[in-house]
C-alpha cells in the first residue's frame, strides 16, 4: 500500500471511497448485526489512513466519510426545526380490554366488520429523533420538541454510527423517524465511569440518552455509546410502500436498524400474544421498553383513518402494567396547583418501585381519599402507573394503627388562608386567591416556563420558587426583562443599582448568561404554545391547537374573549359550552388582561401556520356534516374536510360555509336552509374534494 503522501488526486478519491464504505459496512455488523467482522485495531487503522488522505485531501472528503460523524460545537444554542408533518404523540391503553376498544373504534371508523391487521412492535424508552435525506445524504436532525417545532440536532445524530449517512435508491426527500437510546450495558458503563470521576450520576437510560442527545458540543455525544431504531417517516417526495411491513424492508435496506421483534398480528389473540411474549422478554432485553405499539399495518387504511388533534387514530401504545411496592404513608399534604386546584399528595416512607426510587404519590383528590379510606400512618400498595406517576392503589386495613382516625380535607387554602371552595359536579376544591395565593402565582410561573409552553432552559421549579420568594419573578412577562433589571436598567439614575444574579450563591457569569440566552431565544413563540403557556382553566396543549387553528391569530381571539363573543369557539368541534365560559372569565380578570399586554410588548407571536392542503376548495371554510354518509363514515369525511383545510363545527351558524347533509338528515339542514348556506350531498362532497 502506497503512503498517503505517494497518491496522487485520482488514487485518493478512490481510497476514501473505499473507506467510508468498508466503515460504514462494519458499523453495521457490529452495530445492526452483532457480528463485527473487523477487530478494533483493524477499524482504527481504517480510520487514521482516512485522516491522513483527508488532511492532504481536503477537497475530496466524502459526504459520508467516517471524520464527519463530529462536527464542531453549537455556539448558541440549538436552532428550532420546524416539522413539515407533525411528530405526534400516541394515545395510551392498559389493557387488553382496552385495545380491543380501540380496535373497535377503528373499524367503526372504516365501516367495516373484518379483521385488520396491525404491527406490533416494541416502545423504546428513548428520545424521538427525525433524520431528513435529500438525493440520499443525511442533511439535518431533529429532535420532536413539542410536534410542531424541534432542535436541530444534526451534528449529534451524526455521531451515533447505526445512522446512515447516505442512502442508495432511496425518494430524492426523505424524513426517517425513530428513537435514539442507551443500551442498559452502555448506561451502566457511562454511570461507573462518572462515580469514578465524581460526576453526576444519570437516573436511567433514558434520561442518559436525552441528556447525551442534546449535548451543545457533539464531541461530548460521541464519547457516549447511543444506539437507534427506526419505525415511522415524515416528510416523502414518493411512498414506495404500501404497508408498516413493507416499509420496515426498505429501512433495512437502506441500512437503518429495524427492531427484530416487530410482529405482524392479523387478530386480537394474535396481538394479545404478542404482548405477552414482549412481557416475557422485556427484562432480557438489551434495552429498555415500556409497552407496546400497535400500528394499522396498511398505508391506505391509516391515510383514511386520518389524526386527531395530537394522537393518530391508526395507532395506540399499550403500556405495560405498573410495578407495585409496599410502604408507608408518613403524611398527607395539599398541594395548590395553577387554577387553585387543591391536590393531596402523600409522602411514603421511600420505596424501589421499578428500579426507581419513590417518596411521594399522588391521592387525586379528596373524593377519591374518601373511597379508599386513606390514612396518615397507612401501610399501602404504591405503584407507578405507565411507569410515570407514583399513585396510591390500595390500603392494608389490617396493618393500620389503632389510634388511626380520618383525613379531614381542608375548606381553606393551606398557602393563603383563602376560601376553598368546591362547585357543584366538581371532584376537585379551589383555592378562591387567585394570583394573590403565591402558591398559584409560583405554580403558573412553572406552568408557563414548562416543556410545552415556552420551554425555557435554566428557569427550572426550584429556581422559579426562589426568584419568586425573592421578588425577582412576580409574573409571566418579568421573565423578559429580567435581563435588563439584572445589569439596572439602561437609564442613568439606575445604572449599577441592578440584580446582579452572577453574585446569588450557585450562579455565576457563565450561568446568568446561558439563562439569558435561554430567554432570548424564546422571544419569538408560536400561538398554541403561547395560548397553552397562559395556564388558563381546561385549555390543555390539544385545546390551545384548536383555538390556534380557529383564529389564526391572537389578536383575533383575545378579541372575541374581551368582548363574550363565544359563537366561533363553541363551534369548533372539541370545544364546549363550560370551556369557552373559563376562557372568558380568564380575559375579564384586569390583571391578566395587564400581563398578557406586558408579555406581547416583549414577545412575538406568531400567525397560526398548518400542514394541511390549503389549496383546496375547502381551505379556510367552515363545513358542518348531518345526517348519515354512505360512502364513508361522518368521522372520516370529518378527517378529509380537516385535512383539506376545513374547519368543522358540530352546529349551524352564520359563519358556516357548506352543510353536508346524509340521509335522515335533521334539524342542521333545517336552520342551513334558513340561513341561506349552501347544501351539499355526499356526492356533490366528494366530487367537491376529489
């Protein structure tokens, strides 16, 4: 073999062309396979002979050569990625019962009686990634984010070598999605490393390979073993698939890792047995699983079945049953949450609860401390329902105290001594202080700082406690003038008079400014995010999708909230009469009107932007269906008309567009043909969307 310093340009080109590909070829045995064909002198050897061509080379180095697999640090911060499909959720089930209702209410969806077949394959506990090609090179990664947005994590995915970053015969754009994780042996490895060095120590595999994943500079990522499987796409230029099982053969063709215990079921005993052996197994596994998912294995049949707001209706993840645990409960607190909701909490005499370590469990609510009769000094069965949420499942009446007495629920607010009151058909008692209750105040601090809303790194619960104790954080919209009152404002009388946070004790300059960074960052947000982040009465992070959808802007729903304009919200479908009356109240109290004035004069909210078809006759028209369809069922005309940019609302109103009326149709026809809206049959309908 010639020395790299003896080739000339042509020779060059033609060993590194070699070279990323016998790499790539033994990351696959070793990482897909497990069946290295190289030793590791022999792959290291490959790997300084690419260095040293490269470095002589500098304009032949390859796309896919092995000395791309790190790049250079993020300076500040991850940029946001925006999903051209949204990386959705799954909808949860823990039962067999229960995903036998789900089956059914796919098939009621489709009209249909026969079975259908579903893929089952294994939930990993990791992080959701997405990895986009273009003419078959790896351009960028992702990380899900909050489904809409996500970080750009393009140099981290790099380094994991079970990702390809070419691909052969492959759709000029294509989004490939999966799970990026920590192999139990690779986790244990990393945590012994890290006691060793008197680092930090990491929970679980999971929070191992998020914490790895999202490393700023990917040199730190790639000292770290993770490991991936692919199992969905996003965004395709052409689906040369029809099927779950179809697909799976392209990405393993392609050279992505496929989960080997993926499983056709054509029935439900077939998916019931399938659980089982997954159950069976699970402890075996190199890695970690949390349940099942089950996948509508046709292509056609889940493009019919369509989306919910945040779940697809084609799948379903059927989590393994909780992990129990005896202990103690030593105490029983209320906690008061955002909206006053008064919750107790019990604290136990810490228990392992699958492998993690449990001190506090939840007690719902003081109806349900009443059913079960549950005591302070109570020995109980704990357990972490889904793996997540500690939860109190049932007394030990025989082991309780003889001088044990009831749990009286408290009628005032243990923070402010405010009434707490509970409303008719109510399980929960509010606290009636509003934001005068510091625990409400903290609590929607945290709320609007958390994952969904805007997400903010740095401004952690414990922090936002502190700086609210302190008089630092008093509402939503000091968060972002926090930096300017940190250096004392930009005025002459006030200079030099400022915070100082790099003085507090656990902060320095490094960590104030990642703090402000973090801030500024989020200065730009986009609507449902910043609707969720309001914390107000029942508006969760699916309804905030609705209303944004709805209005398109802010603007135009603070309007109709300010002035009881109710109409356009209780006609979109998902929304009710008693939701749209909490959004209301919540614009009719002056201090939230005067805080939602203060954040827009330091933020930017963005105009509502969807993924749908907005080409299409029906975008941005108003569509209400009655009666009954007979060439598909009325949920799934719904789902065509959302996903051709329709909005559709459950009644009538001047506002409507087009009324699509069925057989037997009722009074909705009535009342359109009195308005004067147009009527469309299902034929005109779908000659209408064709």
């Amino acid at each position: 073999m010639k020395k790299a310093t003896e080739l000339n340009k042509q020779e060059a080109a033609a060993e590194l062309e070699y070279l990323a590909a016998e790499m790539a070829k033994s990351d696959i045995a070793y990482y897909q396979n497990d069946a290295p064909y190289l030793s590791d002198a022999e792959y290291d050897r490959l790997k300084r002979r690419n260095r040293e061509i490269e470095e002589l080379f500098p304009d032949l180095i390859r796309p896919d050569s092995p000395s791309r697999r790190v790049g250079a640090a993020v300076k500040n911060g991850f940029s946001k990625v925006n999903h051209r499909f949204p990386m959705l959720s799954l909808g949860d089930v823990f039962s067999i019962e229960e995903v036998e209702d789900f089956i059914l209410g796919v098939k009621r969806f489709l009209n249909t009686a026969e079975d259908i077949a579903f893929m089952s394959e294994p939930k990993i506990d990791g992080l959701s990634f997405s990895a986009r090609y273009e003419n078959g090179r790896f351009v960028q990664g992702a990380t899900r984010g909050d489904g809409s947005t996500g970080e750009d994590i393009t140099e981290n995915l790099k380094t994991i070598r079970q990702l390809p970053l070419t691909l052969k015969n492959a759709p000029q754009i294509l989004e490939i999605r999966g799970e990026v994780y920590m192999s139990k042996e690779d986790f244990f490895t990393l945590n012994e490393k890290y006691a060793v060095e008197g680092k930090k120590t990491f929970a679980n595999p999971r929070n191992a390979a998020a914490g790895s994943l999202r490393q700023l500079d990917p040199r730190i990522t790639a000292e770290r073993k993770l490991s991936l499987f692919a199992y969905t796409w996003g965004e395709v230029s052409e689906r040369v698939w029809d099927s779950q099982e179809d697909f799976f053969k392209h990405l393993k063709d392609w050279g992505f890792p496929v989960n080997p215990n993926n499983t056709l079921c054509r029935s439900i005993p077939e998916i019931e047995k399938s659980f089982e052996r997954l159950m069976e197994i699970r402890a075996s596994l190199p890695y970690d699983i949390d349940g099942v998912v089950y996948k509508v294995n046709s292509i056609a049949l889940q493009e019919r079945l369509g989306f919910l707001t945040r779940t697809p209706r084609w799948a379903i993840a059927h989590k393994f049953p909780a992990e129990q645990a005896l202990t103690l409960i030593k105490d029983i607190r209320i906690q008061v949450g955002r909206t006053g909701a008064l919750t107790p909490v019990a604290d136990l005499e810490p228990v392992n609860v699958g492998g993690v370590i449990v001190s506090h469990a939840t007690l719902h609510n003081e109806d349900e401390i009443k059913r079960k009769d549950i005591r302070i000094g109570d020995t109980v069965i704990v357990q972490r329902a889904g793996d997540v949420i500690p939860q109190v499942v049932e007394v030990i009446r025989e082991k309780r105290p003889a001088d044990s007495q009831e749990f009286e629920f408290p009628h005032f607010c243990p923070i402010c001594g405010a009434h707490a009151i509970r409303e008719e058909d109510e399980a929960v008692r509010r606290c009636t202080g509003g934001l005068t209750c510091p625990a409400q105040a903290i609590e929607r601090l945290i709320h609007f700082v958390s994952r969904d809303a805007f997400d903010i790194a740095g401004l952690g619960q414990k922090i936002v406690e502190d700086f609210y104790r302190e008089g630092i954080l008093q509402n939503p919209a000091d968060i972002f003038t926090l930096e300017n009152r940190n250096r004392g404002g930009d005025d002459l009388f006030s200079a030099g008079q400022g915070l100082h946070l790099e003085r507090k004790e656990g902060w320095g300059k490094k960590s104030v400014e990642n703090l402000f960074s973090a801030i500024n960052a989020k200065r730009i947000i986009s609507l449902p995010r910043f609707i969720y982040a309001l914390g107000i009465r029942q508006v969760g992070s699916a309804t905030a999708l609705l209303i944004a959808k709805n209005y398109g802007t802010f603007e135009h729903f603070m309007q109709d909230m300010v002035n009881k304009e109710t109409g356009r919200l209780v006609s979109v479908d998902g929304i009710g009469a008693a939701m749209a009356t909490d959004m209301v109240e919540f614009f009719q109290e002056e201090h939230n009107i005067k805080i939602v004035n203060e954040l827009l004069q330091q933020i930017t909210v963005e105009e509502y932007a969807d993924s749908v078809n907005y080409d299409s006759p029906l975008a941005g028209k108003t569509v209400v269906f009655t009666g009954t369809l007979q060439k598909m069922t009325r949920s799934e005309a719904k789902a065509k008309a959302q996903n051709l940019g329709a909005k559709v609302a459950g009644s009538v109103s001047k506002n409507t567009d087009y009324v699509i009326q069925g057989a037997d149709a009722g009074s909705k026809a009535a009342k359109a043909d009195e308005l004067g809206i147009e009527i469309l049959n299902e034929d005109k309908f779908l000659e209408l969307i064709s």
